[in-house]
C-alpha cells in the first residue's frame, strides 16, 4: 500500500508560494514604517540635548527617502542646511564661520551683555547685520549709541562696543559690549547622537513592523 501526502501538502506549497511573494513586499512596508518612526523620535531628541532649539531645527531637519520592493532600504538623514550648523555637536568639533562674522575681519564672536537674545538664544540675525552696517559706514550709529571696534592689545577685550568711544577709553564700563571677538574657533562637544538614536528606532521597531506587515500582505494576498 503506497501512503501519499501530496494532496495534504498542496495547501503548504501555495502558503508558502505567497509568503515568498509577499516578503519583499512587507519588508518595504516595515521598512518605511520604522523610518517614520525614526523621524518621529529625532525632535524630542534635539529638544533633550539642545539649548532652547528652534522649530526650524525640531520639526524640519530631518527627511526620509522611502524604501520600495526593489530596493530594500530607506535613508533617514539631516537636510544639508540643519547638518550644517549641527555637525560640531555630531563629531564634537570646531563649528564653521557664519558669514556675518566673516564680515568682521573673519572673527569668531560671542554675544556680549550690551545685546539682548531671543527666545531661542540666539540674537537674531537682523541686529547682527544692524551692527555690521553701523560699523563699516561713515556714521556708526546704532540705536542712537556709538558703534566701534576694539582691536586685540587694548584694556577692553576685543571686540564690538556701543557706547561713546573717548568717554569709554577712561572708563570701561560706559562702553557695552556687543559681540566679543574669539581668540579661536569654538570648539563643541559631542552631544547630539543621531546616528545612535536612528538604530535604537530600528532595532526597537523592525520586528514588530514587520510581522504587522507581513501578516496584512497575507490577508490581502488570499
């Protein structure tokens, strides 16, 4: 007597035919899932580690280039502008020159008492090129104040001052400073992981997100 399966395994070969056909499909699926979910962590990250950061940094920095049955991958990056500005605190380097202080005889500067910060820290780039316009014309006036430059080897730290200039040679603190020169490059340290927190998302994620999509891609499938 001959024993046979054959009609028994026909239903386990065509399950298996689908899932085959289905797995790149649901990998896709997965993949872009956790992208988004990567994008999605990345704004709590920059406000846990940044100082007061702008929306422009929180909301925007990040894109997502989808990945498809073809091509089984997905990038999830900083857009070129944000990774500009963020790259000291990824590697924990010297930050580039802005090209307002470039127009300070290529100083580095730091913000002095004399000006007031936003919100956000920083001071906003319409009073930084007030000052850079009252310094370079014939009649530097900003705020109804004097505006001059103290170069390196004087009694005052290098920098920008308002105030009024003879007065302040015989006492300093007539004169406010605006923006301090800097001997050098800041340097910052590495406190921004990107990099880290993406993988955390999908190592957390992936599987989970890709048994959901594998078991919708069978649904549909029969």
């Amino acid at each position: 007597m001959k024993i046979s399966v054959q009609q028994d395994l026909e239903p386990v070969r065509r399950q298996l035919g689908a899932l085959r056909d289905q797995v790149p499909f649901a990998t896709s699926v997965a993949i872009n899932d956790v992208a988004r979910k990567a994008q999605a962590a990345t704004p709590s990250l920059f406000e846990r580690v940044l100082d007061r950061p702008k929306p422009f940094t929180t909301k925007s920095a990040v894109f997502v280039k989808f990945s498809n049955k073809a091509s089984l991958e997905a990038t999830v990056g900083l857009k070129d502008i944000q990774a500009r500005y963020l790259a000291p605190l990824l590697s924990g380097e010297e930050r580039r020159q802005k090209p307002v202080e470039q127009k300070f005889m290529g100083r580095y500067f730091v913000p002095g008492n004399g000006l007031q910060l936003d919100a956000y820290g920083n001071v906003p780039k319409s009073t930084l090129l007030a000052i850079v316009r009252a310094v370079t014309s014939g009649a530097p006036i900003w705020k109804g104040r004097r505006v001059f430059v103290v170069p390196d080897g004087q009694r005052l730290p290098a920098g920008v001052y308002a105030g009024d200039k003879a007065k302040a040679k015989k006492r300093q603190n007539k004169a406010e400073p605006l923006l301090i020169f800097a001997k050098r490059a800041p340097r910052y340290k590495k406190v921004l992981d990107f990099v880290g927190e993406v993988e955390r998302v999908v190592r957390t994620e992936f599987p989970s997100a890709f048994e959901r999509a594998l078991r919708r891609a069978m649904e549909t499938a029969r």
